[in-house]
C-alpha cells in the first residue's frame, strides 16, 4: 500500500528550479533512496515534504490524504520525522531532554509498530529509555546534547526523530562524516526501524549504504528524476553514472 505519493512536486527559489516535476510513490514499509549530485535538490525534497516550504506546484499525498501547506508540526502529527543535514538538536537540554520534547502523546496510534517495541504499557520514560539504548546514549543521558561527539549527536537526531513514533522518517545524509564501522551501526538501526514496520525515506551520498539498505532508488539530477528502480538496475544506468562522473 502506497503510503507518500508526490505528483509534479516543483520549488523554486526565485529562478532556480530546485525540485523540477518530481513523481514518486513510496510503499509502506519500504526503504526508498534518494541519490543524486550535490544541490540536485534532495534535502529541498524533504523540506517540501516535510512542510518546510510550500511547494511552487504539485501534490503531496499521504496515505492518500493531501498535506500540501502543512505545517512541520503538522507532518509531525500526520506520522512524518526528519533528521536534518545540518544537524539541529536542543544544544543546552541533555540527551534525555531532547527525547523528552519529541516525544508525542499519541494514544491513537496504539497497535502501530511501537507497541511491537515497547509493548502496551509504553510510557515515556520507558521509550526514553529504549531509545537511549537504541543509540548506544544510555551513559549520556544527562550529559549537554553540544557537549556529544558528532557521531553521537547523529545517533541522537536519530533517536529523536523516533521519538515522535513516526509512521516515515526522511533522513537527511544520516551517513555523512562516518566511518566504516559507525556507517554499519547505523544500516543495522535502519534495518531495526524498517523491521518494525517504520518506512524510510533515506538521502545519502554513502553508495554503500544506501545501494545496501534501499528497496529502491530515485536518482535527481537539477530537480528531475534521472533514473529510477532498483539499487543494481541504477548504478548500471548510465545517464546516472554521466549525472555523477560527467560525460
Ligand atoms: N532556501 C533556499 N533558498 C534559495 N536556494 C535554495 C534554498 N535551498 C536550496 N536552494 C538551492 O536549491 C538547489 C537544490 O539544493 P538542495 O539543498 O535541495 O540540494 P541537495 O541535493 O540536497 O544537495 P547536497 O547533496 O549538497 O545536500 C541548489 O541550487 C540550492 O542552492
Ligand atoms: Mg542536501
């Protein structure tokens, strides 16, 4: 079942056409990738989505409901999360406190994925505390969220946006300035999320990862869909391989 569909989804800013005519369905429970060059306009496709800005033109469904002009937290409360590129946590709250503000009373969700997780009697502290294990955080808890190394303030973006018991999360270059083996804690919480039944939406530069992770892909490249399909039937393709190398 399809759960995000956008049709000719378009943002400009001023002349430059950021996101030019873009269509895609994504199915629940998938992990769908988004690759392309840099300023090809991925993370401006997140914030459109996410309600950062209102689209110049197109629709954006989900689950067949028509949230154009929503507000961030209004996506938030549809069941929509992000991390962003440049990471953006609560700087002077802890660990703790940044999970604390995400977390979403939202009781018309129960039976959703996180009660596989939490189980019935989920309650706040308890998925603070699950989150915080999560991540690998449980003996930060109560240090500053500006005082964690990046990788940690990565696995905290990410403990946050699940905070929300999102039913899609985008992720923004979750993989950007990691090493080998933080790169492979992060595929293996992203398999954690997806086995859950969470669906992901994943912006990356990190081919290994997201030619791993990916159901499929859609390549951009200035604003418009180059390429889409599978991880294998993408890196073969080769107006890709031109988009990212040149001719
Ligand atoms: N708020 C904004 N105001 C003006 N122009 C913008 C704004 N946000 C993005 N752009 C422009 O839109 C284009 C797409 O940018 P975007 O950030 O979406 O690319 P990207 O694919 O995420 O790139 P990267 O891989 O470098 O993160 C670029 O030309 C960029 O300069
Ligand atoms: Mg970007």
């Amino acid at each position: 079942m399809s759960i995000l569909k956008v049709d000719n989804l378009c943002k400009n800013f001023g002349g430059v056409q950021a996101v030019n005519g873009l269509n895609f369905e994504i199915n629940e429970g998938e992990i769908f990738g988004l690759i392309g060059p840099n300023g090809s306009g991925k993370s401006t496709t997140i914030n459109v989505i996410c309600g950062l800005y209102q689209p110049s033109e197109g629709s954006i469904f989900l689950n067949g409901k028509k949230i154009n002009g929503f507000k961030p937290n209004q996506c938030v409360d549809m069941g929509i999360s992000r991390t962003f590129q440049n990471i953006r946590l609560f700087g002077d709250l802890t660990v703790w406190q940044n999970l604390w503000v995400a977390w979403k009373d939202d009781r018309k969700n129960q039976g959703s994925w996180f009660s596989n997780w939490f189980g019935k009697s989920e309650s706040r502290e308890k998925l603070i505390s699950e989150l915080l294990s999560f991540s690998g955080l449980e003996t930060r808890a109560n240090d500053l969220a500006s005082n964690l190394s990046f990788g940690e303030q990565r696995r905290l973006e990410l403990a946050r946006a699940v905070a929300s018991k999102p039913k899609l999360i985008f992720l923004d270059e979750p993989a950007a300035g990691m090493n080998k083996e933080e790169v492979k804690e992060l595929r293996d919480r992203i398999f954690r999320l997806r086995d859950l039944g969470i669906t992901i939406f994943l912006v990356e530069h990190v081919m290994d990862l997201v030619m791993n992770v990916s159901n499929r892909i859609t390549v951009l490249n200035f604003g418009k869909a180059i390429s889409e399909g599978d991880p294998e039937s993408v890196q073969n393709d080769k107006a890709v391989q031109e988009a990212y190398f040149g001719q």
